[in-house]
C-alpha cells in the first residue's frame, strides 16, 4: 500500500511558521486539553478505543515530511500494520501541585513531530491514600496538527467508540475526520488571497511591541488557570457572541497596564483572533487548524475604557466578516504551502526580528458536558491551554464547560512572572464579575 498523505493547511503552517522564528532554541509549540473526571479513568480502554480510532483515521500515528525544501509539509502514514498506537502513560499524584507539574512538563516536552506521532495522552489519578480524589485525561498535542475544536471532537470519538460493540467510524466516513478540499477555481481563490496580502500590510506600519518584547532567549513554558462556577439558570444558554469582545478587551487592559509598567513603546496592539470555520451545527473535521483569522487592532490609550473598546472590537469583528476579509485570510494561508518556514510571515510587520503580536488570546467553545459516561466516567471540568511562543511571550485563553467558566494564562519565563499573571488574571476576573479566586 502507497504511503498516504495529507497536506497541512494554511493556519497549521502559520504555527509552524510562528515557532521557526525561534530556531536557535527548542521552542514547544505543544497544546493541552485537560478533562477532568469524578474518577480514575481505565487506561487499557483508553489505549484500545485510540488503537481502534487508527482503523478509520492513520494520521494520529503519522509523521511530518516534506520532500523537497519547496515541497508541501504534510502528514505521512504508511499501511495500518505499520502504524504504532501512541502509547497512553499513566501518573499518579498525590497532591494538585503534582498535577500541575505533570501538566507544565506536558507543555515544555516538545513534540518533534518528523519522529513521534503528533499527539500523546496521559492519565493521571489522585492518590487516594493522600486523599486525592478524581482523575484526568491530559491530550498534547503539536499545535499544527489540530486546533482545540479537533481535540475535543477527537476525544468524542474516542469516547464512542469505547462504548460501541461493533468498529463502525464514530461519526461517518474516514474522509469528515478531515476537511474538504476547496471547492473553489485556482483564480477565485487567488483574487482573495490577493486581497488579503493588501489588507494585511495595512493593518501595521510598525512592528508591535509585546511582554516578549526584548527577550533573546527562550525560558519554559509556564501556565495558571482558574475555574469559577457560573449560575444555575446560565445551564444550557449559549454565550452571546460580543462577549468575546469584552474578554479580549479585558485582557487588552491588564496588558497594556503591563506595557506602561515597563516603558514599552506605545504603538498599536495587533492581535489574531482564530474564527472556527466549521458549519455551524456540525462537529466537524479533527486533524488541521481549520481556522481562518480576524485581526484586532487599538491603540493603549482605547483600553482605559474597556466597554467602548469592546464595542470597537465587535465593529471591527462585524466589519470584517461582511467585507470578506476573513473568508480572504482563509485562501490566503492556503498558498503559502510551498514556501519556505522563514518566509511564510513576511508580510506580517517585525518578523525579521522575532515580533508577532502584541499577545495572543482565544475564546474557545464550550467543551460538551453532557451525561453519556466518558470512559466509564463523568466529566467535572475541561479547560484548554496552549505553550506560547517566546514573543508576543503571553496568552490567555477561555473557555466553559458546563456551569464552569475556564481561563488560562500561559506564558514564557523572562517575558513575565508570576506577580504580572496574577494581576492580569484579577482584572479580568474582576471585569467578568466572577467570584475572589481563592
């Protein structure tokens, strides 16, 4: 059997292009999703539903190649006998500071995707001798072979097919586990792609400045997250969509608070905001970043007044969508596929000197707390966290489960500390209303 194939997308090369900016280092670009349970999970039924998963879909078990410097990047899988099961490791743990370790050692173990699978789980359980209760699925995996979306819809998967008796593909035919090729003729999508080179170079005539902003060297990946308990009568009520917006302008505060502390230069914030290309309704595709992106861009002084800038925000948001940029920046990233890492952002201002953004941010959709048994067990709680490159050096990220709101900041040693996390997670959660975090 040939070996088989698939191209990355445009948005799983941005983040391959992000972390070659870094190469003098070992820089993770690793992403987490963390599951929590009201148990321990069985770890033999999770390695065979994952085993069982490969029968459909190779690319959890496949490598990264690229023939020729000019070549496309794309997964490889060779013939089902060939193809490795990742192994599922098991931890146990006898306090929530072990935990967290074990979830900081996840980030910071880069995964070399041309010699591992691109994905690694990991159960740990609460030593109940120490009286710790519960456990977790930890799913990492290298940023540019899915986004939090693909994770979530993998691990449903995964849960379904535990719980079935036969080895019929949870959800349809192998070829929804990944996107669709584009319908559309080679010239209408280089019209769009065309027209977002010349909306992009106008978005920054200056490099931005961030937190990373100065940092030569790469330090570890670190991360705090805090979950909140939302009201009993939000159950079941979708998010408004400009709430996003309040949340980005939140965290544009406490960054720019930061900016002032240190004497950055004051010049435009630039930030990407990921747009979930799904159908709405559907769960989608698992492998790739199926994500188009908005840019938000304000200057320090908007962020005094976080509501006016929220609304900005949304403005901005609905502007793009109705004047096609976003659908534009989705074709866009598409036709970088043939060249080379070190080029894939020079359209992007300050990259020949390591500046991206001004930070990075996400609003992440719910993770589905429903009451089918996840390997036996109920989900309590499930937030997303992602390693961040050196520069912008921070990113925070949100999500819900259930009636629990999520955020987590993650970022790199030497382009913050602790005390500055600390505070940018108490503006928000004072902005957001939620209750003192103990």
């Amino acid at each position: 059997m040939p070996t088989r194939r698939l191209p990355l997308r445009g948005a799983d090369l941005i983040l391959m292009a992000m972390q070659a900016l870094w190469r003098a280092g070992e820089v993770s670009n690793n992403a987490l999703l963390v599951v929590e349970c009201d148990g321990p999970l069985p770890v033999a039924r999770v390695g065979q539903a994952l085993d069982r998963f490969l029968d459909d879909c190779p690319w959890p078990a496949a490598r990264l190649r690229r023939p020729f410097p000019w070549g496309k990047l794309h997964w490889a899988a060779g013939p089902r006998a060939d193809l490795a099961c990742p192994p599922v490791h098991h931890q146990v743990v006898a306090s929530p500071g072990e935990v967290h370790e074990a979830l900081e050692a996840e980030l910071n173990r880069a995964i070399d995707p041309r010699r591992e699978p691109p994905l690694r789980l990991r159960i740990i359980d609460g030593d109940h001798t120490k009286g710790m209760r519960g456990g977790a699925l930890i799913l990492t995996w290298f940023h540019p072979f899915m986004d939090p979306r693909g994770a979530q819809n993998l691990l449903k998967h995964l849960a379904l097919l535990d719980r079935r008796d036969d080895r019929t593909p949870a959800g349809g035919s192998p070829a929804a586990f990944v996107s669709p090729p584009d319908p559309r003729s080679y010239r209408e999508r280089g019209r769009l792609a065309r027209r977002s080179r010349g909306y992009i170079r106008t978005l920054a005539q200056v490099s931005p400045v961030s937190p990373g902003t100065g940092l030569t060297a790469a330090g570890g990946a670190r991360f705090r997250s805090v979950s909140v308990a939302d009201s009993a009568s939000s159950a079941g009520v979708p998010r408004a969509p400009h709430e996003l917006c309040l949340r980005l302008a939140l965290i544009a505060r406490a960054i720019a608070e930061l900016c002032d502390r240190r004497g950055l230069p004051n010049v435009p914030f630039l930030v990407p905001i990921a747009v979930d290309l799904r159908p709405k309704g559907e769960p989608g595709p698992i492998v790739g970043n199926v994500l188009a992106f908005h840019f938000a861009q304000f200057n320090r002084s908007e962020t005094i007044d976080v509501a006016g800038l929220a609304r900005t925000l949304w403005r901005q948001l609905a502007d793009a969508v109705r004047e096609g940029h976003i659908e534009a920046s989705a074709a866009a990233m598409e036709f970088i596929k043939h060249r080379r890492l070190a080029t894939m952002l020079r359209e992007l201002p300050g990259t020949a000197s390591g500046e991206t953004f001004s930070f990075n941010f996400a609003d992440i959709g719910d993770f589905p707390a429903r009451s089918d048994p996840f390997f036996g067990r109920r989900v309590v709680n499930a937030y997303h966290v992602a390693a961040v490159m050196p520069r912008p050096g921070i990113g925070v990220f949100f999500n819900r489960c259930g009636l629990t709101n999520n955020l987590a900041a993650s970022w790199i040693e030497g382009a913050v500390n602790e005390d500055e996390v600390a505070r940018i997670v108490e503006i928000a959660r004072e902005g957001l209303e939620w209750a003192p975090i103990p």
